[in-house]
C-alpha cells in the first residue's frame, strides 16, 4: 500500500516547483523505481496536465522522455511568466498600439440585421451574449450606424465557441486507444473550457477546440399500433375474421336484439326493416372474398 496521495496538478492555481518537489518524496518514501518515475507523472498528474504535456512534446508522447525532461518542459511554461496564458476569460494584445485607416470621405451606413433562422436563434443569442460578457460587444439602446455580424457555422450545425449543459459532445482523448470519446457536457469553465463526463463516470476538462457536437439523429420508435402483423398461411382465416368492420358487429347485435324481442311478444309487429333492407352503414365495408388461383388454365 502506497503511503500518501498525490493530487491532480491544477494549471491555474498549483506551483509547479512545489509539486515536483512533493512528487519526489513520494517517490523516495514509497521506494519508486527511476523507471517508474515518468508512468507514475503522468497517471497522478490529471488529464488537464496531460493535455499540455502532450502539446509540448508533440510529435513525440511524453512518455517517451524522461522524467527531467517532462518537468523542465513544464516548467518553463507554467511559471508566473506565462500564467496569463492559462487566465479565463478574453486575451488581450499588449504588444503595441493598433491603428485603423478609413478613407477620405466614407460615410457609415446602417445595414439591417440578417435573417436568421428560428433554429439557429438561440444558439446565436447565447454567443452574442458570452461576447457581450467578454467585452467584445457593447449593448446599445440606438445607433446611426450598424453593421450585421455574421456566424459562420461550424460542420455539424453548431454555432461556435458555445455549448450547453447537457449536449452529447465528443472530446479529444489522450493516452488512448481511442482518439475521440463520448461524453455529456457537466460544467464549464470560462468562456472556452468545458468539463465533459464520460459514460463510465470519467471527468476530464477540454478546451472548446477539443470538443466536437455529436451528430443528432432522430431514431424511430415503432409502437404497438404502428406494428405490422404477419400472419402464417394457416392463421389467415382468423385474422380475417378479426378484421371485420365495427359496422358489420353492431349491425348483428341490433339484428339479435329486434329477433329475441318478437320471439318474446308475437304482438309486435315488424315495424322496423331490417338490416337487409336498410342502407348500408357507412362503417359497414364488404368483405373481400379470396378468388382461387388458376393455374396453367386448371382451377386449382
């Protein structure tokens, strides 16, 4: 039994020094052989780690390098240097001032909203207002000017950078067989990282790059109405007789009923007609008779 627990490494609050510093006493406590060092890195360091791992030592798998290897490489990146890298929310640039030229005499014009479809408001509504919430857009009440924003849609249908609890997405997978897996949107993070559930309870943090929408496809449920009954040759005979109209079986019961009230009373007369001579009910529909089969012109 191993003495102690290692944490997850968390990119945006943990220091990395420190952690390397833990992980190695807990390599000299639990006597950790050198060849063990980098699988034991990789298996207690967490997905959201793995991930950068694997960005930074791509083409290669970081289990490929060694242990000085991995943690200097992450060092240099998560240090306080570039801890603005892993900040929530929208990047700035800080490197210079931008200038935009407008030629001489151009005047702003108001141009109409787009038509959008029903479909697509709400998933538009929703990026609009996560751009409102990460000041690239700024609400106005009137304006002599507008421009309409177009969303390009992503392959599946998605409007991007926008998903919603619940949605059954598909994240990258790293470490594995597969390279994509299924999973259900649980949480977010930010504007652009997503925590997804796996089907068998596993949780790993994606970025929104990382994460495809599945294809939704409508699937048919059959019910007991919609059911089709096939009947064998020798059960022919009784579903026709369960076919019969609903007009054919009141029509009977009346019959049966007219018939026992002149047998009680031989005084009544037969007033009304029967159903032979009434007009057909217009539930009532005839049955179809069976013709025979003539084969090589003898009737079979």
């Amino acid at each position: 039994m191993s003495i102690g627990k290692i944490a997850e490494f968390n990119i945006r609050t943990d220091n990395w020094r420190l952690y390397v510093e833990r992980l190695e006493q807990y390599f000299i406590v639990n006597k950790i052989a050198s060849e063990l060092k980098v699988p034991t890195l990789i298996t207690v360091v967490g997905l959201e780690c793995y991930e950068l791992l694997v960005d930074l030592c791509t083409p290669d798998k970081p289990s490929s390098k060694t242990f000085e290897q991995l943690t200097n490489t992450a060092k240099r990146v998560t240090s306080s240097k570039y801890c603005e890298v892993f900040a929530e929310g929208l990047g700035r640039f800080t490197g210079g001032a931008a200038s935009i030229h407008i030629r001489e005499g151009a005047r702003p014009v108001f141009m109409r909203a787009r038509p959008l479809a029903y479909a697509l408001r709400g998933p538009v509504e929703r990026a609009l207002d996560q751009m409102v919430r990460d000041g690239i857009l700024t609400p106005v009440e009137r304006s002599d000017w507008a421009t309409p924003i177009v969303p390009v849609m992503k392959k599946d249908g998605g409007v991007p950078r926008d998903l919603q609890l619940g949605d059954q997405v598909m994240a990258r997978g790293y470490g594995g067989k597969d390279k994509w897996l299924d999973g259900t949107v649980i949480g977010r993070e930010g504007s652009q990282r997503y925590i997804v559930e796996s089907g068998n309870g596993q949780r790993f943090h994606r970025h929104i790059d990382q994460i495809k929408r599945k294809s939704r496809y409508s699937v048919a449920m059959s019910s007991a109405s919609d059911k089709e009954v096939v009947a064998q040759p020798d059960e022919k005979e009784s579903l026709e007789l369960n076919t019969e109209s609903a007009g054919s079986r009141i029509c009977r019961e009346e019959d049966k009923s007219m018939t026992d009230k002149r047998a009680e009373d031989p005084l009544l007369i037969d007033s009304c007609p029967s159903s032979s001579c009434s007009p057909p009910s217009p539930l009532d529909c005839p049955k179809r008779q069976r013709k025979l089969v003539l084969r090589y012109g003898i009737d079979t």
